[in-house]
C-alpha cells in the first residue's frame, strides 16, 4: 500500500526543510522546485488545504479525514526562494514555523553546523570521519562504550533514508556527546574551515520582508521554540517555558504576529510540554512524524518529504518518519 493510499483517513501535514536551485546548492535532503511540485501532486492537490483553512478546520473539528496541508520548518530563505513560487503557482499557502533565535540578530548553532557538514567538505564521509576523530580525542572512552551499544538496524529504523553513516553520526552527536560536548566539536570545526556565523545567517534565513509577505497572503506563522533543543522533551519545566516563551515574543515583537500553532522540534514533547502551549493559546501542534496518536489538537502527524520522494523514485514506502536534522 503506498503512503499516498495508506494516509487517506488521517489528516496530516506534509514536512519540509531544505530546497536547492539557482544559487543555493544541494544538501542533505534538499529538494529541488520540481521534486517539491511533483511531491504535492503525487499526494492529490484536492486534498491539499490552503493553511488558514486547516487551522480553521481544525479548530473548530471540522477536517477531513483525508486533509493535508504543507509545513516548512526552521525559516529557511531556500524555503522562500525555490517552494514560494510552486505554492503561488499552485494557489496554495503553508505552516511555517520558524525557531526564532535568528530573527533575534543571532546565528543558530543547528543551521550553522549543517551549513559546515554540508558545504565546508569534499563530502559528508570526509565530515563525518573528521567528527569522530575529534570526538576521540577527546573522549575516546565514552565513544567507544557509546558505540558498544549502537546497533544501525534499530536506532532510527523507521528512517530508511539514513546510512549507517548517518545514523552512526547522529547517535555520537545526540546519545554519546550530548549538546554541550558537540558544541565544543563542531566550534572547533568551524574555526578550522574558517566559516562566519554571520555570514551563514545572512544567506540561510528568511528576512523580516519576507515574512510579512507570508502574512499577508494568509500564510500561518507557528512556533517551533527559540533555539531548536533537538531534545526539548528532556530539559527541565523552566527552561521549556523559557524556549517557547521566547518563540512566542520574538513572533510578536519582530512580526507583530500571534501564533496559533506550533511544530514540536524533532518531534520531541511530553504532556508537560503540551500544558506550556496550551496555557499559551495555541490551538494546533504538529509532531515530526506519522507515529503519534491522532485526533489530538496538539499531536497532528506529519510525513516527512523523504519518505514520499524515496516512494516515488525507488518504489519503497516507510512505515514512519522523523526529521532529518
């Protein structure tokens, strides 16, 4: 059964990151305008609801069973740039949801360190073998009892998108390293390829007058916290409060917009953070994959790009998804 057929009765959004074309080259899991275009006519463009629409249906719990809309995360300029122009040519609009600590006048570490894996690199394997060297250096035995426990067929199983590259990286990054000691690695990174936080922020977000253009062609703007925890399940009550609490004001001050909806960064969330939203106002959350319950108001699912592509070119549906960061 494909994901177009399998999905038919559960309302989703469609999940997308990176685009690549004209002078933004390609990345992991960038897509080009027509992948994009082809994406959302092999979903069904009549099942495809304009933005404003879904929050309204889903307010007021009148969806579809079949609806789905479109969703970019992390305010991307490419996202502006190569998706834009397929939506308006499509008479479609979209849930964006950018973590706002760029909009605040500061580089994001998470864009930052993928800017350096992707484009400051022969390859991702020259990173990647790069990476852990360092992380050996330094830790060596926290690595290697790290890498006793990992197993490549089940960490990120329902990501079949992955190598074993990619999974290896990430465990070391995410479950051996942890966020602080991965700083540490990549800033020495960065210092060594020489690359200017300031000049990857200028070229990887989306500008302010961008923004109100979105705004006023009914596009949605949502929260996805303010410096993108890819463990925000895991940080103490405080410091949840304080991500979306900062998301929440930045939205209002720099766009004059209040936000109805919210993408869980990496999907990651628990009751606790739901309380936090709802005590907020917001109406409508978004998971990062098809794996959550259905017909909560803050837990709608979402198919990740990759997952339709891979079933379009080679055939193969996953079961599930989850954001590739």
């Amino acid at each position: 059964m494909t994901i177009q057929a399998r999905y038919r009765d559960v309302p989703h959004g469609l999940m997308f990151h990176h685009f690549h074309g004209g002078n933004i080259p390609i990345s992991e899991g960038s897509l080009s305008a027509g992948q994009f275009r082809d994406i959302l006519v092999y979903i069904g463009l009549e099942r495809i609801l304009r933005a404003d629409e879904w929050l309204k249906g889903a307010k007021e719990g009148t969806l579809p069973d079949d609806a789905v809309c479109v969703t970019f995360d992390d305010g991307l300029y490419s996202q502006i740039e190569i998706a834009l122009p397929v939506l308006r040519e499509l008479n479609l609009t979209a849930f964006w949801f950018p973590h706002t600590i760029a909009l605040s006048g500061t580089c994001d570490q998470l864009e930052l360190y993928r800017y350096i894996r992707n484009y400051c690199f022969e390859d991702i394997s020259e990173f990647y073998c790069l990476f852990e060297r360092l992380a050996r250096e330094k830790w060596q035995q926290a690595i290697e009892s790290g890498l006793a426990r990992f197993s490549h067929e089940e960490y990120f199983k329902e990501c079949s998108f992955f190598s074993v590259a990619d999974k290896r990286f990430r465990y070391l990054r995410d479950e051996v390293l942890g966020p602080i000691h991965y700083a540490m690695i990549m800033e020495q990174l960065r210092d060594m390829v020489g690359v200017l936080p300031e000049k990857v922020a200028a070229e990887l977000f989306i500008r302010r007058k961008d923004w109100q253009a979105l705004i006023q062609d009914q596009n949605v703007i949502g929260m996805h916290s303010h410096t993108h925890p890819t463990r925000l399940a895991e940080l103490p009550l405080r410091e949840q409060e304080w991500e979306y609490a900062c998301n929440n004001s930045v939205l209002m001050d720099k766009l004059q917009y209040r936000p109805e909806s919210v993408a869980h960064p990496c999907g990651s969330f628990t009751e606790t953070t739901l309380g936090i939203l709802r005590s907020m106002g917001i109406k409508i959350g978004f998971s990062a994959n098809m794996c959550r319950p259905v017909g909560r108001d803050l837990e709608y699912p979402r198919q990740n790009h990759a997952n339709i592509l891979m079933e379009m070119t080679c055939g193969v549906a996953a079961e599930k998804s989850l954001h590739t960061l």
